[in-house]
C-alpha cells in the first residue's frame, strides 16, 4: 500500500478497526524506534482527500497548547467516517425516447419536463410536475425513463458576488476598503473589526468574502450561536444570491457527510458554523470571521478545552489565511492586542442610516422598587405601557431560566438542592418540576416539604423568565406576551421560528435569557429592561465587569435598530457602579481604558496566561487529597505564581467533587513547561480521580 502524511486509513486497534491518519511531524523527524511487535498492519485506505499539512500543524498545535493528546484533536477532525468513502451515487431518472403505450394528462406533464433532456431524482420529477409517485413508476415500467446513476450535486453553489452589491455608507465603504486591501496584501493580517450593534458589520465583512471567494479560496464564518444562523442565511443569500453550507451539532448526518467531503475537495466555498468547523478539513482556505468575537460561547469545555477565537487565529496564521474578529463589545484581550498594533483596529462607531442608539437610564432599585412579590419597577412598567400603546414592543432581559431560582419551606426553612450538585434546585413551573442546572436531575415539585411534611408551605424565591411572564401577564392581560429560553420544547428549530416571529411583530412583549439577547434584529422593539443588571457584577469571575459590560450592551443594542425613538432601562441597585455608569453614559472608551488598566494593575490576562487544574472525584476526601499532592510537587519558580487547591466555587458537579489549582505565568511557554514538568513528575491520578488541565480558563466556578 503507497501511503503518504495526511492519508486517512483504517486500522486495527485491539479488537476494533478505526480510522487514523498517517502523521508526520513539523521537522520530518519520525518516531523511528516502535518496537515491530507492536506494529501492525494498516487494513485499508479509503479513496479521500488527505489531510493537508496545514490541518495536521493546526491539529499539532492545538494539542500542544491545550496539553491535550494529538489524537483527542484529531478526532475533532475525523467525526464523520462515512464521508471517506466513494460519495454514494444517487439514483436519477432519464427520457428514453420511448413513448409510453397510453398517454395520461399526468404522464404528459412528466414527459414534457424530462424531454428536455436533464436528469431528475425521482422526488424532484415529481414535485416539479405535481403527480404521484406512482405515475412516475409507470413511466419507469413502460420505459419511457430510464434509471442512471450520479453523484450527489454540490449542496450549496457558488455564491455570486455581483449578486446584490450593497450602498454601503462612507463609515462602511472605509471600513471594508481597509479588510480588502489587508486581504490583497498577502500575509495573515488579523483584524478586529469593533463597531456599535447597528452599524453594519455583517455588511462590511461581507465585502471581504467577496474578494475572497473572488480569488477561488475558501472561508469559513464562525458563530457562537446555531439559533443565530438562520437570519444569517437568509441575510447571505439576499447578498451572494446562495446560501452558505452550514456545520452545527443540529444538521443531519446526511449532510454532515456531504459538507465534510465537499468542503475538503473544495466544492463548497463558504461554510458558517458552530466552534466545531474551525476543524473541517478546508483545502483552500482564505479567510477566517468570527463573529460576536467576545463571546464565551466559543470556548469549549469538554475533552479537549479551547478557545475558537484564538483557535481560529492559529488557524489563520497556519493556513495562511487572514482573519476578522467582529463585535460591538471585543473581549479585553482582543482590544489589548490591537493596542499593541498585533491586530489591525477598524472602528464603526454610528448606527446604519443614524438610526439612533437607544436612550439609556438607570433605574435605581432603592428609590423606585417594585411592589411586595414583583421584580419590575413602576418606572419600567410605565416604559412598557407607552411602547404598547404605539403599537411596538417591549424586551425584558433576565439571565435566569425557569420561575424561580430557589425554593424554600417557610415552615422549616428547608432549601430544595440538588443531590449530586452544590445548586439549588430551580422551578419550572410550565413543567411543574424542580430542575438541577448542572446536571439536569428533576423531580416533581411536591405538596409538602420533605423535611417536616407540612403541606403548602413551599414558596419561591427571586425570579426567573417564567414568573416575570406572569408578572407582565397580571399588568397587561389583553397583549400577547413570549417567554422564551432554551427550555423552550423542540429545540433551535422552534427557537428560531420564535425569534422570526418576534422579527415580524408577533408578539408585544418579549421576556428572555441570552439567547434572545444577541444578534437579532427587531424592528419594532423600542423598549428594552434589564431586569437585574447586578447578577452577574459580583461573583467573584476576573471577567466579571466585562462580561456585563459585554451582555448589557448587546441587551440594550436590541432596541431602536429601524430608527424608531427607543429606550434601555436597567434595573440596578447600584447604579454607580463602573460598568453601570460605562453603559449609562455610552462611555464605552471609557470602559476598555479603565478595564485594561485594572488588568494590568492586578496582572490578570492578558496580561498574565494563567492555567487550571481541576481535581475530582466521587469521593471528596480523594479529591482533595490528590490536589494537596500535586501541590507538593510544585516546585517554587519565580516565574510561576501557584494558588490554592481551594474547593471550587461549585464544589460538586454530578456527583463529583471538586478542588481547584490556578497557575499564572507572564508568558504562556512558562506556563505551559512548568504545567509539563509537574504532571510528568506528580502523583499520577488513580481510580476515578480526574485531574483537567485548561489553559486560558473561562470559567472560575
Ligand atoms: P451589526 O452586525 O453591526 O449589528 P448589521 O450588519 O446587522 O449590524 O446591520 C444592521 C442593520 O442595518 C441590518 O438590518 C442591515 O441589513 C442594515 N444595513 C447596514 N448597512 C447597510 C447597508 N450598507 N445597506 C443596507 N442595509 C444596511
Ligand atoms: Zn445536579
């Protein structure tokens, strides 16, 4: 067998056969020295575009970076086995020539169509012709068509970049002129492309997939959000005359199949996607977007944990291909990195057609609180009621699924937790079960407390999406009020046919988490209310200020976008706090300058690369243990600031408990030599004890 770096191939492992890849390494050094009793013979090789060098270094890179091992990355990359088989052919259907013996109104509508002479599938003939199967059939049997073989079509086809060219504004056509000319230039320029939400940064970066797929390259557009993707379809395809191939955990294995095999011959030219699809297996790529940049939805926590922002750089950089990170609110390390001339900076800071941003208010939660048992203030309510009677809407923001997020006995005080998680337990009420938000447990919500059997005493605390929908249901019971969240039953789909309906005025008031937050674009929503702007300011997160920042701003962003007048109320009880005022004011400079500032004072990222190990495990003693034993191991290293093991702020997770390390270093090659040295050298985990690595963590819970 003639094997090359990059084939895929099956091979035996134990008793299984899996598919590999032949690797090589950077320098064309091999692992000469595998013993011959261990080697074994390669069993096929599928008939598949190989991996291409610059995949195998990205793959080698990630792994690397992450310290995970090279074949938990590369199984990112190889998840769809059927796609290295031959591409099955299709069966479709050809005029003969024949004419059938008896002549029906519905066969003559068929045999009109195919004289032409293109070939059909058999469903497609006859959807085109409005008959049955059947009559189909009987063309088949008399003869008059003739069954071929041929290979699937591409999914998508090649957009067309004269198709709707926008006008774009003076901001804009700057804007794009810089991305396209840093695109002809050559080289892997990175470009942060920061403008307020309105301003047209879709369009703008639009205008460098066009140049890109001008010059016959590939590009790939990452999102954090599948619920996001289809106004995003549709707005591609008013521009590009096409829809872009998509990659998400939602599209069926059919199709996974198809864009895999076609992205890696190169007949789909423009893929949008999930995280995931940073690991398709381009053969031409040249240009990478990652839009809504900032968002922590790009960051994976589960095997191999990684960031796709900084993933999809590396990416770039390898393949040669430029990248754009866009956002109305970048990420601190981003603006740090443009600071420092590493990334080009392009500003759109004015609303498309100057749509006016909405105007934004403080509502101070002392001075106006809501009555006994409610969670909006009279301020905002009346908001709310001048939107309605101009027949707008309205959006309450509120990050907090479900009724309530605590349950309590007022007879004994009893708290409903979870099990096998340190959480409350969280009503549902739509579902009448008490949810675990960690790891899914639900029970029942029960008559009496379990704890000291009295009935109907149990009361819920706080509120959540779905009791602020009843709340607004007592104030306005004639409008048609929406609750959603990503509980709502069946999924993206429904999700996204909500949000369109929304889009299109179908409902007046909207009540939310996140996920309605971002991206879209109402045309009518005038009045937005952030329910509890301090939830997120004070849990102890390094990012907590700019995530808020991030969330509220994209929250309030939603409002006013068609240019009607429009209002932002943020309900807070501290309505002098930084990121409050920052938001308040509009002073978003403001905000970064001081941000940056108070990283760099505390030497937080980016100023420092700091690393966690978790340790966990069913039983808390071994946990805690093993974590105060590769404490042991760590060698004093002035370079290496070591902190704890501390149990983790959620210390127990499905069962599991947790102890946490946090390491900082200035430079991440410090860090990761000293992470190296220490795992190699410490306690090895046993039983089932777990220890995860993450470089670059997200999350401090
Ligand atoms: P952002 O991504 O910056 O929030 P979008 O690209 O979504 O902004 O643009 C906001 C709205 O303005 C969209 O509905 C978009 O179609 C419209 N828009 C922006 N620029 C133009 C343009 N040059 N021509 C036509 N419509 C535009
Ligand atoms: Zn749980």
């Amino acid at each position: 067998m003639t094997l090359a770096p990059g084939d895929i191939v099956l091979v035996p492992l134990g008793p299984r056969e899996v598919f590999g890849v032949v690797w090589d390494k950077p320098d064309g050094d091999t692992d000469g020295n595998v013993s011959s009793s261990k080697l074994r013979e390669v069993s096929a090789k599928p008939i598949c575009p190989p991996i291409q060098p610059s995949m195998r270094r990205f793959i080698d890179w990630v792994a690397n970076y992450t310290m995970s091992t090279p074949g938990m990355v590369l199984r990112m990359v190889l998840r769809t086995p059927a796609s290295y088989n031959t591409p099955s052919l299709q069966e479709g259907l050809k005029y003969s020539g024949i004419e059938p013996e008896r002549m029906t109104g519905a066969r003559a509508k068929v045999l009109e169509l195919v004289r032409e002479g293109f070939m059909w599938t058999k469903s497609g003939l006859s959807h085109a012709a409005g008959v049955s199967g059947s009559v189909i059939d009987g063309l088949v049997k008399q003869g008059s068509l003739t069954k071929i073989q041929f290979p699937s079509p591409p999914i998508v086809s090649i957009p067309d970049i004269n198709f709707a060219e926008p006008e774009l504004s003076e901001e804009q056509k700057s804007a794009s002129d810089i991305l396209v000319a840093q695109i002809r230039k050559g080289g892997t320029p990175v470009c942060l492309l920061d403008g307020v939400t309105g301003s047209g940064k879709t369009e703008v970066y639009f205008e460098a997939i066009a140049e890109v797929i001008n010059r016959g390259s590939q590009i790939l557009i990452l999102l954090p959000e599948i619920a996001l993707t289809s106004g995003f379809l549709e707005r591609f395809d008013r521009r590009f005359g096409t829809r872009p191939a998509q990659w998400h955990s939602d599209i069926t294995p059919k199709m996974r199949e198809k864009v895999w095999r076609q992205i890696a011959t190169g007949e789909i030219h423009v893929v949008v996607g999930a995280r995931s699809a940073l690991y398709l297996p381009f053969c031409q790529l040249g240009l990478i977007i990652v839009d809504e940049e900032h968002e922590a939805a790009f960051k994976q926590e589960d095997r191999v944990f990684y960031n796709a922002r900084d993933m999809a750089v590396v990416r770039g950089a390898i393949a040669k291909a430029p990248v754009i990170l866009s956002s109305a609110t970048p990420s601190i390390e981003s603006r740090v990195n443009a600071n420092l001339g590493r990334y080009q900076y392009i500003r759109l800071a004015e609303r498309y057609k100057q749509a006016a941003l909405p105007d934004l208010r403080a509502v101070d939660m002392r001075n106006d609180p809501p009555p006994r048992g409610k969670f909006l203030s009279p301020v905002l309510i009346n908001e709310i009621a001048g939107s309605l009677e101009r027949g707008e809407q309205s959006l309450l923001f509120l990050n907090r699924r479900g009724y309530a997020p605590l349950t309590l006995c007022r007879a004994c005080g009893h708290r409903f937790e979870c099990n096998d998680c340190s959480a409350w337990l969280v009503e549902h009420r739509f579902r009448q079960k008490l949810v675990c938000h960690h790891c899914g447990h639900n029970e029942p919500v029960p008559d009496s407390c379990p704890n000291c059997g009295t009935l109907d005493h149990l009361v819920a605390c706080g509120p959540g999406v779905e009791r602020l929908g009843e709340e607004l249901l007592e104030l306005f019971s004639e409008k048609r009020i929406m609750v959603l969240s990503s509980d709502i039953a069946g999924g993206a789909k429904r999700m996204r046919l909500e949000l369109d309906a929304i889009a299109k005025g179908e409902a007046d008031i909207v009540v939310g988490t996140q996920l309605v937050a971002k991206g879209h674009n109402f045309p009518l929503m005038t009045c937005v209310g952030v329910v509890d702007a301090d939830i997120g300011l004070s849990n102890g997160d390094p990012r907590a200020a700019e995530r808020t920042f991030q969330l509220l701003s994209q929250v309030t962003g939603r409002a006013g976008r068609s240019g009607l007048e429009s209002v932002g109320l943020i309900q807070t009880f501290q309505p002098e706090h930084p990121v409050i005022k920052a938001i308040i004011s509009g002073e978003r400079e403001q905000f970064y300058e001081r941000e940056i500032a108070a990283r760099k004072s505390s030497g937080l990222p980016p100023f420092s690369r700091l690393a966690s190990i978790v340790i966990s495990s069913t039983d808390r003693k071994k946990a805690e243990q093993h974590a105060n034993e590769i404490r042991l191991t760590c060698k004093p290293d002035p370079q290496i600031l070591v902190l704890g093991p501390a149990e983790a702020p959620i210390a127990q997770v499905r069962g599991r408990y947790r102890f946490r390390l946090l390491f900082r270093a200035v430079k991440a090659s410090e860090l990761h030599n000293y992470l190296r040295d220490m795992l190699n050298s410490g306690p090895k985990t046993r039983g089932d004890i777990r220890a995860q690595v993450d470089i670059d963590p997200q999350s401090f819970l």
